[in-house]
C-alpha cells in the first residue's frame, strides 16, 4: 500500500499504466494480422530497443519517460531533456540499436535451440527494424549517431530512404521524411565554425572513430543478419 501510496504521489503510476496501455494496444493490433505469439515477440523486440535508449539517457543523468507504443508506427521514448553535445545524443543513439540486435539474436538462438520458424521470423524482424533504424536520417536513430561525424550525413540517408520507398511504399516512409525536413534543412546550412556548432558537435577524434566504426560496424553485421535470415524464412 505504502508503495502504490508512493507511486501514485510520484506520478509514476499513470506512466507505467501508459506504457503498458499502448504496449497491449499495440499487440492486440499486430495479432489481428499476424497472430498473438508474433505480435507479442514483435512489442518485446520493440520494447528491447526503446529501453537500450531509456538506460542509456538515464545513465547519463537525461529525465526520460518510458516507452510510447502506437501500432504501425513503432515506439518512442519521451525526451524530457534534450542532450547537451553531440557525444551524448550519439550515445543515446547507439543505445536503442545495441538492446535492439542483442533481443534479435536471443530469438535467433532460441530458434536455433527450438528449431522454430516463428523465433526465426522475429530475429529477422529484429535485425531489419535495427538495420532500418540506422538509415542516416534524423529523426531516425542513425541520424542521431551519425551527427557526432557531420550533420551533413543526413543528406546521405534521403536516397536510402528514397530507396527503401520504391522498395516497399509505406505511410509510415511519408512520414517519417515529414518529420525530417527540419533536420534535412538544418543540415543543407549547417555551418561548422558557427559558435552554436562549435559548442554542440565539437567531438574528440577518437569519439568520432569510436562511433564511426561501431556504426558501420552494425550495419554490415545486421545487413549480413537479414540477408541470411531472409533466404532462410524464403
């Protein structure tokens, strides 16, 4: 009782209950179209991902709501604070798509162990949702790494967003390129030797690197992911 009392003086209680809301919404929506066990192992996928950003803002002292879920749109964290520099939005960043691949690899390892065509299924769902995270548009997750390295990579993600349009046409493509003609316009003027620049993306050398590397690291390893397991599931 003290607990609940405790909560419900926090405020923490109405939070959670949102979060669990949106999250069963979410898979009752999904389970219509793909069945209940998928659709629970695809919010599971969803929630791995989004609390790789919430520990990860946590850690860094960022007041942090937890996860938001609307079916076919995907999941958010609520930003009470934005970051300070680039090496922290970048790590943040990462974050989401670390706890992301680690959850699409237990599935990969359970289907392995089980010899399940469904685990298989969710693993590849895990690896292309991260892979397609990483595409370098904000506000997409690898928008928010790459802007340790330049802003101006964004301007590399339009073709590849343009691309995976043409691929498989979906609202949610539309926009998510709403949402990042701010950033894209942001980009085009960036200027570095400007003073606001200059206090928010200045970067060390080796955070640059670090991050560089682990970016495309990611992604050669979740693109071979889902080449694989997409010849697999055939």
């Amino acid at each position: 009782m003290k607990l609940l009392l405790l909560l419900l003086s926090a405020g923490k209680l109405g939070k959670v209950l949102t979060s669990g809301g949106t999250m069963l919404l979410s898979v009752i929506a999904y389970a219509f179209v793909f069945g209940w066990w998928y659709a629970v192992g695809f919010i599971a996928l969803l929630f791995c991902h989004e609390m790789g950003h919430f520990l990860a803002a946590r850690r860094r002292g960022l007041p942090v709501g937890l996860p938001t879920f609307i079916p076919f749109v995907g999941a958010w964290i609520e930003m009470k604070a934005l970051p300070k520099d680039v090496e922290t939005e970048a790590y943040v960043g990462i974050a989401g798509p670390v706890a992301g691949t680690v959850a699409a690899l237990a599935c990969y390892a359970l289907a392995r162990q089980f010899d399940s065509r469904l685990l298989l299924a969710l693993a590849y769902a895990g690896c292309f949702l991260n892979l397609f995270n990483l595409i370098p548009v904000s506000p997409l997750d690898g928008g928010r790494i790459t802007a340790i390295l330049s802003p101006r990579l964004w301007l590399l993600g339009v073709p590849v967003l343009a691309a995976v349009f043409f691929w498989r046409p979906s609202p949610m493509l539309i926009l998510i390129a709403v949402l990042a003609i701010p950033q894209l316009v942001a980009a085009w003027n960036y200027d570095p030797n400007a003073a606001a620049s200059q206090e928010y993306y200045a970067a060390g050398l080796e955070d640059k690197f670090t991050y560089g590397v682990f970016y495309v690291g990611l992604i050669v390893f979740l693109s071979l992911m889902v080449h694989g397991l997409h010849g697999e599931l055939g």
